[in-house]
C-alpha cells in the first residue's frame, strides 16, 4: 500500500511538472511571456 501510494506521488509530480511546461510554452507562443507572474502562479 505504501508503495502504491509513493509511485502515486511521483506520478503526480510528472503529472504537474507536464502541465507546468505545457503553461510555460503556451505563455511562451502566444507572447505573454511574464515569467514573474508565471512563477507566482505557481509558487515559486
């Protein structure tokens, strides 16, 4: 169970790691590239 748990919370980690790249370039492309205001969001 610990272990289910653990894989669990890596995958969620890739799993916002994949939608905080996919922000980034879609900021990047349509030409709101505020990086403080991205970080911020974030938590950073």
């Amino acid at each position: 169970m610990l272990k289910y748990i653990y894989f669990n919370a890596q995958g969620l980690k890739n799993y916002f790691l994949y939608v905080k790249v996919f922000c980034f370039i879609q900021e990047s492309h349509s030409g709101l590239n505020d990086s403080n205001s991205w970080k911020t969001q974030w938590g950073e």
